[in-house]
C-alpha cells in the first residue's frame, strides 16, 4: 500500500478498507484464474474509484465554502508548472539549454 495514495486529507477508513479489500481479491483473482473472482476485483475497483472521487469532491466543496484561501493554496499545490526547463547534458554537451527571461 503506498503512503502517499491513503495520505489525502479526504481518504477516510472506508476507501482504505476497500482498498485493502481490493488488493486481496486481486492477489486471489492472479493466483486462482476464476473469472468470477476478477469480476469481483473489477467491482471492487470501479467502487474504489466511486467513492474516492465522490471523498475528493466533497473535500474540495467543503474546502470552498468553509476558506476560499485554502482552497486556492490548494490548488496552486496541485498545479504542475512545466514552464521551466532545466538544461540537459550527454556525453558532456548540452542538449537542451535553459531558456532565456
């Protein structure tokens, strides 16, 4: 189970248990090779992603009508910025130079 997946603020004990519940039917599913045990990890997982959605979307919501500025630091976290390039080197030349301000 990676740390960083079941550390968002909006993943509660059920969508951790479901989780673990979903990974056990997987591993069962791999091992057996019984179509009804991957219809069942199919489920779970469709389910997984309902309701982690359904947390993240219900967190952001809250987040808005409690403290809009949390909000926005929230978002500004989740923003990827690819404006900057760092230069690239092979074989002792550069590749790709930094761009110029």
């Amino acid at each position: 189970m990676s740390t960083t997946r079941h550390s968002q603020p909006w993943v509660n004990k059920r969508a951790k248990n479901l989780s673990k519940r979903k990974q056990k039917t997987y591993n069962r599913a791999r091992h057996t090779r019984v179509s009804t045990d991957m219809d069942e990890y199919k489920r779970l997982q469709k389910e997984q992603n309902y309701d982690c959605r359904k947390a993240s979307h219900a967190y952001v919501s809250d987040m808005v009508t409690e403290n809009p500025k949390k909000l926005y630091s929230f978002v500004k976290g989740k923003r990827m910025d690819g404006s900057e390039i760092y230069p690239l080197h092979a074989d002792g030349m550069t590749l790709v130079k930094k761009p110029q301000s």
